[in-house]
C-alpha cells in the first residue's frame, strides 16, 4: 500500500509549484539532490521503493507514482491506453525538471520511464539525468497485441511464476481481489503498448537484468543499447523476474552510480553550451 502522504509542494527557481497533483509523491525529505521517479511493475504501486528513501538519502530524492486506481485515487478507473498514461506522467513530471531528473523503471516501470522520456523530450525538455531501466525486454522488442482476457487462477498463476509475491497470499481471496483489477489492467496496458521507432535519447541509459529472468531474457534487456546515444551498459546480477528484493543494494548501487555520473554530464554539456 502507499503510505500516508499526500501530494507535496517542491521548490522551483521562480517559487512553488504542485508537484504532479496525485500523480507523483515524494517519498524523501524535500532536499537539493537529484530527483529520483521510481516507476513501478505491472499490478504493483509506488510503496514498492518506500524503503529506497533512506537508503539514497544524500544522492536523490525519490518520488514515485500514484497511478489511476490505487491509493487516493481509487475511484479513477485504471489506464489501460500507454499514450494516455504516458502524457499523465509526463505533465506530472514537467514540475520536477527544475533540477536534474532521473527516473529508475522496473518491469512495466521501464517502458512507461523510456516512453516518459521520449514525450518530455518531443516538448522540448532537457535530457534526464539518467534512465535505469530494470528486467524489461527492450521497448522496440516489445511485439505489441490486443489485450487477452485472463480469468484470475491464470493471473494468480504469473504473479507465482513470477516470484515476488509470497506464496501464502496467493491463496488469500481478500489479498487478490485487492491487487489482481491493478494487475490485469497494468497487463492489458503493457500488451497494447506499441513501440513508435525514433531518434535514440541523449539521456545515459543503464539496464539491469536477471540471470535467471524469463520474463525478460538477458539479451532481450541489453537490445535497450540502441535506444540511448550514452548507453552505460548492462548489469546482469543472479535471481528471477523480481530479483531487486533480494540483491536490493547491487541494484542501489548501480542507481547511485547511474545517477551521480549523470548529473555529472549534465553539468559538463551545460558548460560547454555557454
């Protein structure tokens, strides 16, 4: 579940300015350091990266996302359209471009994050500091059908097959009824996603990927290099689909340092521009 927050203000060089309505919460103290946009796996929510807060105090400031559906936005019907959900994000992130931005996808997360930074760059948005984008197959792989309707035994059964999901709530009817409508719907967004081929992003790109993922193969994850002209490469670290819960610090790391040289590029390409 989210926790209990509600939207925050953030500072802009020219005042205030709501960060994202409901779209976005802050999830750190308010501070100067790197925003970090946490988007989160399909069926999951933004308390996912709750606990990311502390541990990157001091190099980001982590946001993530309220999406239609959960947490103080229950009675919005879910996004199924990926344009649609795109535009909502990108709307909530413009507030937050004060300073450098980066945004860590994870999953479904990836594709949003990728498609985020895509749309805020055709607005004529400075690049981001960094996308980490994380046990995703590489957006132009991504084949794209019409949604299949899915009873919930066979969703119960992916989010098993899955892993991250303890197996004792699976069999709990009152856990399910809660995160299987946010599951499915997250579902028939991903499979009406279409990737729209484009110029590759200026923004560093770094991908993480499982070695035992099959949901997303480690050679599906690397073909993320061609979609970035500062592609800083592939971390393949041991686990399956969700292995961000147990090698959680690999994965802070390797944020940390994709974040830190990021912003440290930004700071070179706005020297040489004066």
């Amino acid at each position: 579940m989210m926790p209990a927050q509600t939207p925050t203000q953030t500072r802009t060089r020219g005042g205030t300015a709501q960060a994202a309505g409901p779209a976005l919460w802050r999830l750190s103290p308010e501070s100067d350091a790197v925003r970090l946009l946490c988007l989160h796996h399909a069926g999951g929510n933004g308390a996912f990266y709750t606990s990311w807060a502390a541990e990157l105090a001091g190099t980001c400031e982590v946001w993530t996302v309220n999406l239609p559906g959960r947490r103080g936005r229950f009675l919005e019907p879910f996004i199924t359209d990926p344009d649609i959900l795109v535009a909502e994000l990108a709307d909530a992130a413009e507030p937050l471009l004060d300073r450098p931005l980066a945004i860590f996808g994870h999953s479904m997360g990836a594709v949003l994050g990728y498609e985020v930074a895509r749309e805020l760059r055709r607005r004529g948005r400075p690049p981001l500091a960094a996308l980490v984008v994380s046990a995703c197959r590489a957006a132009q792989l991504r084949p794209g059908r019409a949604p299949v309707p899915r009873p919930d035994a066979e969703l119960a059964g992916m989010l098993r097959s899955w892993g991250g999901t303890p197996p004792y709530l699976l069999e709990d009817e009152e856990f399910l009824d809660l995160v299987l409508p946010p599951f499915r719907a997250d579902l028939a967004l991903c499979e009406a996603y279409r990737y729209r081929p484009g110029a590759p992003l200026d923004t560093p790109l770094t991908a993480l990927a499982a070695a035992h993922d099959d949901v997303a193969p480690v050679p599906d994850v690397a073909a993320w290099s061609v979609l970035s002209t500062r592609w800083r490469g592939i971390h393949v670290v041991e686990g399956g689909h969700f292995y961000l819960v147990p090698a959680r610090r690999v994965v802070l790391d390797v944020v940390i340092r994709a974040v830190t040289e990021g912003a440290s590029l930004m700071r070179q390409d706005t020297e040489h521009a004066r």
